[in-house]
C-alpha cells in the first residue's frame, strides 16, 4: 500500500463508491430525459424505481424463490464438497476412482445437461431440478480446493501428531480441517457466486415451466418489453449476488482474523 | 553434578549398524553405531546432507531404518511413548492459541482442558512465557515461537527430549538465550537430550559428547567427550578449555571432509 491509500479514512471505503454511484444514476436519469429515450431502450432509474415499487409483491415472491434454491444449492454444495474431500483425503483409492467423474461434472456445461434433468426430475418437480443444477456448478470449486486444503497440512505437524500417536479422525479434527480452512472457504466464495448463476442459468432452460423465479421475470419482462421491470428483477439478482459475497467475506474475517496471513491486519 | 555418574549411566537406546538408502538411492546414513545413555545430553554435529536429521527421525520412530537395529532399552524394548520432539521450525498450529498448541499432546491423549490446565502453564511458566497463553502463534516473535515449541514437547514430561536444530534459525543473543534455559530446564529435569546441530559451538556449550558426522555417505566420523563441569555460563564461552574443545569438534569435522 502506498501512502496515499493509508491515508484515506475508512469512512471514505464507502463514501467514494457510494458517491460514484449517485452520480453516475444522476447522468444517467439527465440523458433519459433530456434525449427523450424511449423506456423500451433504455429506462430512467426513476422508471425502475417505480416498477420495483409496484411489482414488488411478485419481485420479491420471484426472489425468495431463486434465494431459496440458490441457497439451497449452496448449502448441499458445501456439506457434499466437503465431504467428498474428506473421503478423498482418507482413500487414493476412492479418490483415484471418483474424482475424473467430478471434473466431467464439472467441465460439462450446465446449460447442456439441464434439459436432460429437466425431463428426469420432471416439470412437476420443477425447484428440485433447478437445485440439482445449481449445485451440480457450485460443488466443484469446494471439493477441488478442500482437498488441496486437507494435503496442505505442515508435515512435520503431521509427524508431531503420529509422534504422539494420534489416530486417523484426531489428525483429521485437529490438523486437516483447521489448515484447510482457509482454502474451503476461499471456494465457497466462489460456490456461492456460482450457486446463483447456477440456478439463474437453470431457470432460464427451465423457461415457463418455473413461472416465477428472478431469471424468469427478466426473460418474461423482455417478452412484453417491460424493460424497467427487467431491470428491477435484475438489480434484485445483483443485490443477491453482492449479499451473498459480503456475508461470506464476513465470515472468512470472523474465521480467520486472528490467525491467518490473509485476513491479520498489519501495524506496520 | 551430572558428569560424575556419567560413566554409570544405563544405556538408554542403542544403534547397531543403522543405514538408511531413500527410495531415490540416496544414501542418507551408512551404519552408524552409537549409544545413549539416560540422562545424556549428547549432540549430533555435521555438515548438512551428513544424515543428522535423518538420524533423529529414525530415533524418534518416524521413520524406519533400511537396514540396522534401534534398541530401547525399556522393559518392552519400545520407544517411551513420551518422547519431546522439537523441529528447526517452531511447528505450531497457526490457528490455536498458546495454551492450545502447548496443550495438543495432552488433547491427543483423551485428557480435558481444564484438567491439564495447572500442567500447561507450568509447562508455560518453565519457558517465561506464562503471560502469553492466550496469545497466537503470529503474534510472538521467532524466540517465543521456540518457547512454546519446547514448552510442548516439555508438557508430557517424556525422558526423552529430541531436537533438530531447533535454534538454528533465531539471532545469535536469542539462542544463546535458549542455549541457557534449555540447559537449566536438563540440569534440573534429568532427561535425556539428543541436540542435533550444525553448529560446533553450541554443540559444545552444550552437550557431554558430540558425535561428529560426515556426509555422502552419511556417518559418525568421532566423538568428542566435552567434560567440562556444568552449570556451564558465559565463562566458560571464554574459557580455553571450551576453544580446545571446539578445536577438537573441528578436527574431527575436517578429517570427514578430507576423506
């Protein structure tokens, strides 16, 4: 850090964005009005705002339904991530067999496989189908950074703890899962920003068959160019996004703050 | 006190023709024989890659001898299960505070905190670090981490304490610092030392015996029986007796070399 940015008051993290924000809504809402665009093409944050206000009931009934599946996915993401690689770590051999199978998972598209879990799972199950995808996207970056985590253990902590004869499931409490810590929870950082494209992309493949979704308002606002609701519904998904990333930011500082090279502020 | 009975020691662990090839065919030690007896303090002094470390791990039990025998000689012929392992690094666990890292060994034996806490801080107490139980890991400088180190392997009280350069990376005042606490704590606990070491010096302020070894292949090249009377302090720093003594190590180091 140079000295110009140690010098700026923390207060100031916040005003600067927020300030840049105001303006830049401002420029916004005077070239709309003052260029006579029409709303089909590009709104005035005052229309949004509007739209925001009287669709709300359905805006946020479409919310909590894409919240809900995304955490959902998010969850099962993390006790499946993290189970898999403690499984992994205990077995090469189990790892040997099933990990190819989690990349193919991975690397295939989602977009690709969700007609396919669509037909499986059914129409009539449709949140269940949209949760299968979602995790299927956010499971990976858990799974692949805690078991890089569990191998990265100091080893000559790991010699201390056979010195002192510690079992299997005492080396894994105590050793494995605290180093790995901070590697798991840098992937659900990214798990919980793929949990949400995840279950928007499945929403979108889905199509009307899920009717109310966030992603489906916006698909369905572009149908009856109601472009001020489309942005509303996609304000409300961003404003998920950046909730979901700060939360989880908070709890890597909470974790990690007293101990950890990442998340120590220095005095110095 | 403790040089007077040295003769009359019981041997603690005997080593009959230990070798030790890696995987890669390396050979890291090429039959060494050597005796501890209990209450030693004895260090291994070498060039690196002469096998010292490796030497000390198959001491320890981590890993096993390719060829040759360790003996212990206790009633089941097993290593003590108490044995003190102190690491070049301080080794702690970043995550857990003092106390805890001090605690780990009684944690793994099934006991409760609260139980070993009077243990604990007297382990703590023992290295000067008894205001520091709630510290972490990062927060201490690299003389304290040592502390702690040697506080946990000091907590099970184990007859066998074993250290692998464990003061090789601190400032020269910091370990001798050390040098001086650790040989108060042998002086007044009776266990057994083996300090393995690249230094002569400190082998020689040290330890009863330095075994001198020699690399490619690794092996004992000599022993140097240093029997100035301890405690020892910084007159005996001064003292021609420990120059001799440290000529002596250095002697022997060199005859390695030229061979």
């Amino acid at each position: 850090m140079n000295g110009e940015d140690k010098a700026l008051p923390r207060a100031m993290r916040v005003v600067v964005p927020v300030l840049v924000g105001v303006v830049f809504i401002a420029i916004w809402e005077a070239l709309v009005r003052l260029g006579n665009v029409p709303p089909f093409v590009l709104p005035a944050p005052s229309a949004i705002w509007t739209s925001l206000v009287l669709n709300f009931g359905s805006l946020m009934a479409s919310l909590w339904v894409t919240l809900r599946v995304t955490l959902a996915a998010f969850l099962l993401a993390i006790v499946g991530g993290i189970g898999l690689a403690i499984l992994f770590s205990q077995s090469r051999r189990i790892e040997m067999a099933l990990f190819p199978y989690a990349v193919i998972l991975q690397v295939t598209p989602v977009v690709a496989i969700a007609p396919l879990i669509l037909i499986w799972v059914g129409y009539d199950r449709i949140e269940l189908a949209l949760l299968i995808l979602a995790w299927i996207v956010a499971f990976f970056p858990i799974l692949s950074n805690t078991t890089l985590g569990l191998r990265s253990a100091d080893h000559n902590l790991r010699d201390l703890f056979r010195l002192y004869g510690a079992g299997r499931w005492q080396v894994l409490t105590e050793l494995q899962l605290p180093s790995a810590l901070p590697y798991i929870l840098a992937g659900m950082k990214i798990s919980g920003g793929l949990a949400l494209i995840g279950a928007v992309v499945a929403e979108f493949v889905a199509g009307s068959g899920t009717g109310t979704g966030l992603a489906w308002r916006i698909v369905e606002a572009g149908y009856r160019l109601d472009i001020p609701r489309m942005f509303a519904a996609l304000f409300l998904l961003s404003g998920l996004g950046i909730a979901i990333f700060f939360s989880l930011t908070w709890a890597e500082h909470l974790l990690l703050r007293r101990w950890h090279e990442s998340a120590v502020r220095r005095e110095f | 006190m403790t040089e007077a009975d040295a003769p009359t020691r019981p041997p603690l662990v005997t080593l009959t023709g230990v070798a030790k090839t890696y995987g890669n065919g390396t050979v890291a030690l090429a039959g060494v024989d050597a005796t501890i007896k209990q209450g030693d303090f004895v260090s291994l002094v070498g060039p690196s890659g002469c096998g010292k470390s490796t030497l000390l791990r198959i001491v320890a039990g981590l890993i096993g001898p390719s060829a040759g025998d360790v003996r212990w000689h206790t009633t089941d012929g097993a290593r003590p299960a108490d044995v003190g392992f102190v690491f070049q690094d301080a080794t702690l666990m970043p995550w857990a505070s003092v106390l805890d890292n001090v605690f780990l060994p009684l944690k793994l034996r099934g006991i409760a905190r609260d139980k070993a806490r009077p243990q604990l801080m007297e382990a703590l107490a023992r290295v000067g670090l008894a205001d520091f139980a709630g510290a972490f890991p990062r927060e201490l400088s690299g003389g304290m981490k040592m502390r702690v180190s040697l506080a946990r392997a000091l907590v099970t009280q184990p007859p066998v304490l074993l250290m692998d350069e464990p003061f090789a990376a601190l400032d020269e005042f910091t370990r001798e610092k050390l040098d001086d606490d650790l040989l108060e704590l042998w002086r007044s606990q009776r266990w057994t030392v083996i300090f393995v070491t690249h230094s002569i010096y400190e082998s020689v302020y040290l330890s009863e015996r330095v075994l001198v070894m020699g690399a490619r292949p690794g092996r004992i090249l000599g022993e140097v029986v240093i029997d100035a009377p301890h405690p020892r302090g910084p007159a005996f720093r001064r003292s021609h007796d420990y120059v001799d003594h440290c000529a002596a190590v250095s002697a022997a180091l060199r005859e390695g070399v030229a061979t």
